[in-house]
C-alpha cells in the first residue's frame, strides 16, 4: 500500500473521472455473466445491476449499484442513485439465489438512494427496510464489497452480509461529508474537516468492526491499473466465498446476526 492518505484525499481518488466501476470488473472477475433486470412491480432500475455469473466455475449472483463513467451514463443510471424498485429488484434476485443456493456478491457504490418525491412515493424507506430484514436471514453466503462511496441506507441495502471488505480508498459512512457539514454545521463549505472526523475511510471501518476486510488498490488508485484491481477482487472472493460456503447455514446466520448486533457497542 501507499503512504496512508487522508480521508479528504481518498474522496477526491473515490471521485475521480475514469474511476472504474462495476461494469469493469463484471467481466474480469466473472465469466459467463447474464443480466437480469426488473423488480416484478414497477420496472428496471438502472442504478442497481444484477445477474449471475460463475467465480472459478461456481455459479454466483451478483448485484451492485451503477456508476456513470460520464455524464450520459450517470444520466442513464441516475448517478448511482437507487429508486425502490431497483431495491427490489436486488431482493427479488437474492432470493432467487436463496432458492437456488447460490451465493451473493454485492458490489457497493452509491453517494445513497435518491431521495426525490416519486421514489418516495414508491415506498423507499420501505425498500430499503425489507432489503435489510431480509438478507439478515437469506439462508446463503453474502459477501459484500465497497467500490468507492457507501453512503447512508442506500449503502446498507446491500450491506448486510457476512464479510464487508472495502478497497483501499473507499469510504463507508452515514452520509456524505457535504451532507455532514450542512446538517451539523450549516456550512456546506467545510465538507473537508467533517471527511475528516467522520471516521469513514476503510481502515476506520476495519477498526469499528463494520468491515472485515480491505482489497489494496494499485499506487495511484484503482483507475490506474483496472486489471490488478480486478485481479485482487478476484482472489479475495476466490478465497472468502468457498471458505462461507463450507459453514453450515445456521451457524452462518447466527455470525451474521451478531456481526451486526455488535456493531456500535462500546465501552468506556
């Protein structure tokens, strides 16, 4: 790894224009990947993808939130910004992994879910809600990976899991720093110092017990070099998801369960 940068210059590697995105490591991670679209209520939403694919030769269904390489493309995906039906789209798909036994990989990279009036409507917070109830008890392995932002509930839709891990510059938090400071401190213009009290970079999550794991990215940041960043993707979940799969499942939901009930728990 590099010389450990500051929480403020890791968002501005997480930013940048080239960055990849789940689009580029689908097809170096996984072979044989067939999308599938729609939540069976409403339509396709294209900030959340998912499909299955096969990892080593074992099918796998995966699921990650959209990011633009441009402009158009953050159009078309609405910036990475889910609405409910592309929540239930992920759950109709886990569950549709459940079924079948297959295990889940959810790729995370969402600024949060797109607060407008229609989605809202929909029934978001409800989305959100059942995402999260229901893949604390999905009776197969979930791993989860951080891309680049994970913010707010929009991130822990496909959060809950039994192994988080997160690349070296990613950052993991309750909201943005911008939405942080302007809350807080009504002053947008210190998004800067709140990056860096939040406690959001992966090395904070690893510390916190949130995430259990973080994936290095090449000198310079994961733009720099796509084939090792996928490569080192690829040999993290080559190595977690036969190692989850091996675990009886009761036993796998009772550490997933307390994964997350442990989390927030201190003692002074």
């Amino acid at each position: 790894m590099e010389e450990k940068r500051s929480a403020w210059e890791r968002l501005q590697l997480v930013h940048t224009k080239g960055r990849p995105t789940v689009r580029d490591y689908i097809p170096l991670v996984f072979s044989d990947f067939y999308e599938m679209h729609g939540d069976r209520l409403y339509g396709d939403d294209k900030a959340i993808l998912g499909g299955i694919g096969r990892l080593d030769g074992r099918p796998v269904t995966i699921i990650g939130q959209v990011k633009g390489r441009d402009l158009n493309e953050n159009k078309v995906c609405n910036f990475a910004m889910p609405h409910p039906e592309g929540y239930r789209k992920a759950l109709r798909l886990a569950r549709q992994a459940e079924k079948f036994h297959r295990p889940i990989v959810c790729f995370i990279d969402t600024p949060g879910a797109f607060c407008g009036v229609a989605a809202e409507e929909r029934g978001m917070g409800e989305a959100i809600a059942k995402n999260i109830a229901e893949f604390m008890t999905l009776r197969t392995p979930i791993i989860s990976i951080v891309l680049g932002e994970g913010g707010s509930g929009g991130a822990l839709a496909l959060g809950v899991c039994d192994e988080l891990a997160m690349l070296e510059n990613a950052q993991y938090s309750v909201l943005s720093p911008r939405g942080f400071a302007t809350i807080l401190w009504k002053d947008a213009s210190r998004e800067q110092e709140a990056s860096e009290i939040m406690r959001i970079t992966a090395e904070d999550m690893v510390s916190l017990g949130v995430a259990e794991a973080i994936i290095e990215e090449p000198l310079g940041g994961a733009h720099n070099d796509l084939d090792k960043i996928s490569e080192n993707i690829k040999e993290y979940l080559s190595l977690k998801i036969p190692e989850k799969c091996q675990k009886d499942i009761d036993v796998l939901l009772k550490e997933r369960y307390t994964k997350f009930r442990k989390i927030g728990e201190f003692i002074e």
